[in-house]
C-alpha cells in the first residue's frame, strides 16, 4: 500500500466552479491538494489556452471550434456566461511552483508550445520537472514532446487497455499511466507498478470509489470532488 497518494483536482475543482477556469482552479487549490490536471488546446493565434472540448458550444457563449478562433476571440467568450478562458501561462501563474500540474494535451499540435513553456517556467520561473505531467490520449502528440525534451515526465491516458498503455509507455519512456477508474483492478495496478510506471486514475467522485482506488494502491487520484480525497 503506498503512504502518499497524489490528490489532483480534475480541471481544477469542477463539481464546484465551471471547468478548466481559473477560478475553479484556485477553488481546488483551497482544498489543500497535490495540484491539478487541465486541458489544453492550440487556438487560432498559436497560443495554449485551458479548455476541454474541441468545440466551444457546451461551455461558452460562442460556437465553433475552439482551435479555429484568435486568443482575442476567446477572451471575449464567457464560460457558463461568467468566466474567462484562460491560457496555460495564467493558470501556471496561478498556481505557482508549489504545486503540480498534469497538463492534458487534449488538441492537435500542442507538444510544441507545451514545451516551450514547461521549459520557460523551469529556467526563469523557479519550477523544476517535478512540478510538471504532460499526459495525451493522442500518441502523437506524446512521441512529439518525447523528442523535443527528454526531461518532461509523460503520462499515457486510457479508457481502453491498461497492458496496451503500458507497451505504448515504452516507446515514450512516460512515468506514469493514466487509466479510467472503471479499468483499474487490483492486479493491473501491481502490474503496472512492477513495470515501473505510476497509476494516476481519473475521474474519481464518489467516497466508495476512492476509497477502492486507495485499497487498489495507486500513486494518484484525480476528482472533480477534491476535498473528499
């Protein structure tokens, strides 16, 4: 059984405040968790910005796809009619480098910036690899940040086949494994860690599932409910 599990807010604290916002980042952060997982796409004008759906109408008062709008066009969009779409740079500023971030690239052609900006924080902003997980279900797109930094830990998302994440996890050196909870069994989670890769599951709400991801023995749990971890 492992003594300390990672306690992640899931778009920062989502059961609270609208998704992937700054605010329900900071409200996650309150909790007195480990840190936060967020999502981010490439917008119109290149720069990351933290947002989960390729398109904007569930969310915001726009329409369309988010990776065909200029950052200038985001920001004038509210989410549930209140809150801004941040960039990657606000909630890292945010947050700050006692805390840790999963960053989700969720969108094409993210590796790149994601990069650049875990590099800029670590030379000028006094974080380090540790404060840092950059986690996809798109390979591509892990095999891209692979080659560009060799120091950024990587981590392997499934809803399908924790074995099948594990021999893509190889090709990437990734740290860690990323399953859905309904996939997560006693026996993966000890083969995956005898294999060397951590097990982060998400999303984890309810008292009684947590409570089986802790028996479990996984490294990490990511919860729009962060206060019950």
């Amino acid at each position: 059984m492992n003594i300390k599990i990672l306690k992640m807010g899931h778009r920062g604290a989502m059961a609270y405040v609208a998704e992937n916002t700054l605010e329900s980042i900071q409200k996650a952060l309150a909790f007195g968790i480990d840190g936060v997982e967020i999502d981010v796409h490439a917008c119109a004008t290149g720069e990351l910005v933290v947002f989960h759906d390729f398109t904007l109408d569930r969310m915001t008062n726009g329409t369309g796809e988010i990776g065909k709008r200029s950052l200038y066009e985001l920001k004038q969009l509210r989410v549930e009619g209140m809150f801004q779409i941040p960039t990657l740079t606000e909630v890292l500023d945010l947050v700050g480098s006692k805390y840790l971030v999963n960053i989700e690239l969720k969108g094409k052609h993210t590796a790149s910036k994601a990069c650049h900006i875990i590099k800029y924080y670590i030379e000028t902003k006094g974080w380090s690899y540790n404060n840092f997980i950059v986690s996809s279900f798109q390979h591509h797109e892990l095999e891209d940040v692979f080659k560009m930094n060799k120091d950024i830990s990587l981590g392997v998302l499934t809803k399908a086949n924790v074995a099948e994440a594990i021999e893509f996890a190889k090709t990437v050196k990734a740290v860690s494994i990323h399953p859905n909870f309904a996939l997560i069994t006693r026996d993966n989670v000890k083969f995956a860690q005898a294999k060397g890769y951590k097990v982060i599951t998400w999303t984890v709400n309810d008292e009684e599932t947590i409570k089986r991801m802790k028996d479990y023995g996984v490294d990490g749990i990511i919860s729009d409910n962060p206060e019950k971890l």
